[in-house]
C-alpha cells in the first residue's frame, strides 16, 4: 500500500477465488474462525485472527475487479512462500473501500510522511519532456516546500569547475571540487555560494560539459551525499531521473512523470526551437542512454505513482501529486 502502515484490526485483501483457501491456511484459520458474506455485488470471507478481523473479497461492487488490481499491484509473500499476494496501490484501497460502503482511508494509518527516519520528499522521476520541471515547481508551490532540481547540483559543480579553469579530466580534482562547493536552493533560485547562478548553470559550454562531468563515479557519489543531506534537513519536491530509486528510496511519495513519445517531443521542439521529427529521434537516443547507464539509469521505483501528462494541463497533474503528498503527510 505505498508506505502505509494499516492495523491488522482493518485488513481487507481481494483475492481470486481459488486462492481464499491457501490465505486463510496461512492464517491459522479454522472453520469456525470464518464466514462467508454477500453484501450486494460485494463477496467476501469473513475472518477472526488473532490480531483482529480481516476480510478476504473475492468480488466487490463499484466495477472494480480483481483482474485490474491484479495487473497493476506488487507482488509479495506470506509464510515465507507458502502463499503469494499482491498488494495494490492506494488507489485501489480507496476504490474498494468505496465499493463496500465505506469511506477515506483507516482512521489508525500512519502517513508514511509521518514515520521515523523517513525524508519527508517528494521524489519526481521521468524521461526528458515529460514535464519534470515544469510540474515540480507547481507542486513545490502549492505544498509550500523547496524545488530541488538534482541535475542543477551537477551543473553547479561543472560551472565551479570551469570557472576555476581545473581540468576537467582529473578526478581528484573534481572530486574535491565536488565536495568542497557550496550549493543550495532557495526561493525557486540555485546558489553556488551566495551567489544565484539559476541562469549561469545554462550556459551552453555548462550544458555541454555537465554529462562528462556528471559520469565520475566520484562526483555523482559527493551528489547523491549532498542530497540527502538536504533531505533530511528540510521538505522538498525533487527531481531527476533516479531520485525516488536511489536518492531517496524510503520517500513517502514516488512519482514517475511520463507522457507520449510525440507529446514529449512536441514539448522539447517549443523549447529548443528544433524541428519535431529532429528532437523525437534525439530523445530516443536519449532515453536509450538513461535507461541503459550504469549509475543512475532511468527506471520507475516499484512503488511509484505513474503520472501520464499526455494532453493534461500542468494545473491538472500538480493538483494530483499535490493530493498525493498531503495523503501521505507530506505537507
């Protein structure tokens, strides 16, 4: 369920039909310990654990199936293999409870924003052109929290190096560049120091020297350190293409923004002023590199929210994760 800790005094699990003898085996249950109950469309199992009640559905009402929870849940294992489940998303849970009559989530959940030791962030990962930036800030605003965009940090350490005239092909001098620097985020602006280089960093010679920059294992090590030192001091909306997987894989909320090959290419053409046909060919190059690297390939965490931005305003996706974040305890 995406981080959410839920008493077993409230436990609902859809299952197939078939399956409902291997759960309740791994159980402990005994005859006298279940029921079965038909409430409308909705047909479940009703059982007294130890722990409280839980209820096997092998059917609701409200259109949602076990084929569809299916198809888009984790899978997991009870006793150690003797039985295997899948747990579906949030979403799920909300559209099942409202399917048999009941609303919002458990009273006695526990945000995963809410736990011990958990960066409260919000992780936002996605191929170029699916809106990353655009919708991040838009999220940052109405959750008042810091934008943190992660490729910005490496900028700041190619500007740092540039500037300085060190070369650009010694790892121990970049290393130490990298972990020396100053860098942070405030009021939508990036600081190398106390200096606001949110325009510096996009230089064309930055642009062109970050990706050879950002390869050494060296820098990307000082980064993801640097990272999550801000996250555990502060509350940020972050993005960048392994934020949620290797960044901060305990986040609270991990989103995946993807849209359409065209759509994207359509974006990145008005900001670049390419031809449509051009950019769609170099982000498949690109995307094949982000996919393919080895440190810090693009991949969607198990647990993430795909968001799909195809034809959908920014307005309307950032009030989705905002949405997100705030039922999480985020903000």
């Amino acid at each position: 369920m995406q981080g959410w800790d839920v008493s077993p005094a409230d436990l609902d699990v859809m299952t197939e039909p078939a399956a409902v003898g291997s759960i309740a085996d791994a159980l402990g249950l005994s005859e006298e310990a279940t029921e079965w109950v038909i409430d409308g469309d909705a047909r479940r199992l009703e059982c007294t654990t130890a722990m409280g009640p839980v209820d096997i559905y092998v059917a609701v009402s409200g259109g949602l199936t076990y084929e569809v929870v299916a198809a888009e849940s984790i899978p997991i294992l009870i006793e150690s293999g003797r039985v295997s489940a899948r747990v579906g998303s949030l979403e799920h849970v909300r559209d099942m409870r409202a399917a048999v009559g009941r609303s919002g989530l458990p009273t006695e959940a526990t945000a995963p924003g809410a736990k011990r030791g958990v960066p409260r962030v919000v992780a936002i990962d996605g191929p170029a052109g699916a809106g990353k930036s655009t919708v991040s800030r838009a999220v940052a605003n109405r959750l008042r929290l810091t934008y943190l965009n992660t490729g910005a940090m490496y900028r700041c350490v190619t500007l740092a190096l540039l500037e300085r005239k060190a070369d650009t092909d010694d790892p121990r001098v970049i290393e130490e560049i990298a972990r020396t620097i100053e860098i942070d985020f405030r009021d939508g602006r990036v600081l190398l120091g106390d200096r606001d280089v949110s325009d510096a960093i996009r230089a064309e010679d930055v642009t062109e020297a970050t990706p050879h920059i950002a390869a050494y294992p060296e820098v990307r090590k000082a980064m993801i350190e640097r990272q999550r030192d801000l996250f555990s001091a502060g509350s940020y909306v972050a993005e960048g293409r392994d934020t949620g997987t290797v960044v901060a894989p305990n986040a609270p909320l991990k989103v995946y923004l993807t849209a359409s090959p065209e759509e994207r290419a359509r974006r990145r053409s008005l900001e670049t002023g390419g031809g449509v046909p051009e950019v769609h060919a170099a982000l498949v190059v690109r995307d094949q590199l982000d996919s393919t690297r080895k440190l810090g390939a693009l991949r969607i965490a198990e647990d993430a929210v795909v968001v799909d931005t195809t034809e959908r305003s920014i307005d309307d996706v950032a009030d989705e994760i905002a949405e997100l974040a705030r039922e999480r305890g985020i903000a």
